[in-house]
C-alpha cells in the first residue's frame, strides 16, 4: 500500500464543498479540514505508484476551488494500528 499525504489550499469560503468532492475521489481514504497555512489534508491510498498521479494530478488538482497542493509520500507508518491490513482487504 502507497500512502500520500496531500495539503491542500483552497478557496476558503469553499471548504466543506471542495473537501466532500475530494472525499469521494477513487484512492482518498481520509479528508481532514485543519489550522494553519493549508486547509485540507488528504490521505490518499493506492496499491500501485502510477495511480498516484491519477488521483492527485488527475483528480484531487482538477477540483473546482483547489488552488494548490503539496504532496508527501510516506516510506513507514509508526502507529499501533495496522493500517495495511485495514485497507488490503479484497485486494491480492
């Protein structure tokens, strides 16, 4: 599992509307609204890296009211949680 963890700036009179659109984009898990320079983060999830430009280039950038994005890719999560087993169900 690839994670990708997308800031998002938007129009900020626009935020619950861009951040719903976002959360039903094909590979965003999780859409967090937050303080500070930014005004969404985006969790993305993919099984393969080439789906990355798909979901960030191709979809989470062509929402109306997002003005920019930063994105970070994860190498390790440090959690108790056991993330890769949460979302790798159904997928071989």
């Amino acid at each position: 599992m690839i994670t990708a963890i997308v800031n998002v700036t938007c129009d900020a009179r626009r935020i619950p509307e861009v951040a719903q659109a976002l959360a039903e984009l094909d590979g965003v898990t999780e859409v967090y609204s937050v303080t500070g320079d930014i005004d969404l983060v985006v969790m993305v999830r993919v099984q393969q890296h080439d789906r990355l430009a798909d979901v960030i280039a191709g979809g989470i950038s062509r929402v109306e009211g997002v003005a920019s994005t930063t994105t970070n890719i994860a190498f390790r999560a440090y959690s108790r949680h056991d993330l890769e087993s949460a979302f790798a169900l159904g997928f071989d």
